[in-house]
C-alpha cells in the first residue's frame, strides 16, 4: 500500500471551502479531514473535535511548546493550527489528508513537504464572496470587513498554488477538486511500480 497525499485547500473565509469539502468527502471514502486546533469560538452546530480543537490561547501556547503542529498561523485576531499527529497516521494508512488551511500555514507546510499539493479555491467575483460571508450569518459587520481584507491579501499569493478552483456552484467545484486528486495520482513515480 503507498502512502496517501497530502492536500491544501486554501482560499478566501466564505468562499465555500467548507462546503465544497463537505460534499467531496461525501462521495470519497479514502479521505481524511484534518482538524484543527483553533481559538476562535464555535459557530452554531460546530463540534469541538468535530470541526475544531477549540482551545484557549493558554492550551494553544502549550501544544506549540510541545511541538504538536506541524504549522499554525494568525488569522483574523485568533490562533489555528494543523496537529500533526494524525495527518501522518492518516497518511501512513494510505489515506489522502486534505487540509482546510490559510497561506501562511500553506507556506510552512510546502517548506517542510514539498510534495505537498495545494489548491486555491476562489470567488466567482468580491460582490459574490461579500455576500455569503454575510449569508452565512457568523460574523459581524466589522469581522465580515476584516475576513474581505484579508481575501484581497491572500488571492495576491494564488499564483504560489498548483492549481485554482473558482466555486461558481458546490457541484463544479467538487467535480475540479476530485479530478486534480484523480490526476495526482496518474503520475508516473506512484503508477509503474508494478512495471520496474
Ligand atoms: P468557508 O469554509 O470557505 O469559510 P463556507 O463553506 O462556510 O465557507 O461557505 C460560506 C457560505 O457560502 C455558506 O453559507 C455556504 O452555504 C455558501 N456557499 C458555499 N458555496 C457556495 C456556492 N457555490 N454558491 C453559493 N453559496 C455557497
Ligand atoms: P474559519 O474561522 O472561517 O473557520 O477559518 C478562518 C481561516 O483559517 C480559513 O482561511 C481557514 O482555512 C484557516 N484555517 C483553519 N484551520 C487552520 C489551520 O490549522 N492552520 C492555518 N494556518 N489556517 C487554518
């Protein structure tokens, strides 16, 4: 059995990265979901181990001293980080890792394992990303502002990925997502083993 891959998806808050990743996972078995450790609070129906690690800033403090990420970053007023743990678990049982992470986090991550693939998954337009993040419901008028500032930053660093998604509907996105994964293992080093 090979190892699995490990994945990025990054891209704008409220772009859809959640959604688009929800409905992947639902027709892909061999996946799995990195969860985070976060400070930030839970939004409604978010589940601690679930959807976050949602730690104090205290707790977060510790796991760094103690190494347990393999990257972490600042976003928007609060800490986020990938344990590291269980990414390599997964990808020793010969599960593809997806990551739901910022840049920053994205360039640690790349810097530490090249081999790395990562996927930007952007807005079909400003107009339409202002109004899910406002559609979703979470954040207030002044974070909402602050998650679009930093939108416009990180598209500015897209042209760093392997590949650019534009979530204009969940289905096409999810269709584009699956086929870079399909395509990244069609190359030759993972294919012909068998032959030499
Ligand atoms: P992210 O994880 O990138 O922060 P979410 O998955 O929470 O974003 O999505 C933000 C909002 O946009 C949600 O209300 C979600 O239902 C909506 N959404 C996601 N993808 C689409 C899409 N393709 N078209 C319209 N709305 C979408
Ligand atoms: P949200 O608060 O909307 O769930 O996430 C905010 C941002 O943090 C998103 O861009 C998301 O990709 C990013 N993020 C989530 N988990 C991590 C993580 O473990 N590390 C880093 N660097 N970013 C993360």
């Amino acid at each position: 059995m090979s190892r699995g891959k490990l994945f990025i998806v990054s891209g704008p808050s409220g772009v859809g990265k959640s959604t688009v990743l929800r409905a992947l996972f639902a027709q892909n078995s061999n996946l799995y979901f990195s969860v985070s450790a976060t400070t930030r609070d839970p939004r409604p129906g978010e589940e601690d181990g679930v959807h976050y690690h949602f730690l104090s800033m205290d707790t977060f403090r510790e796991w760094i001293a103690k190494d347990e990420f393999l990257e972490y970053a600042e976003f928007v007023g609060n800490a986020y980080g990938t344990p590291r743990k269980y990414v390599d678990e997964a990808l020793d049982a010969g599960k593809d890792v997806i990551l739901d992470i910022e840049v920053q986090g994205a360039e640690q991550v790349c810097a530490k394992r090249p081999e790395t693939v990562t996927v930007f998954i952007a807005p079909p337009s400003w107009e339409e990303l202002e109004r899910r993040l406002t559609a979703r419901g979470t954040d207030t008028a002044e974070k909402i502002q602050k998650r679009l500032q930093r939108a416009k930053e990180e598209v500015l660093k897209a042209n760093n990925y392997d590949y650019f998604v534009v979530n204009d509907t969940v289905e096409n996105a999810v269709q584009e997502l699956s086929a870079i994964m399909i395509a990244e293992h069609c190359r030759p080093d993972e294919k012909m083993t068998h032959l030499v």
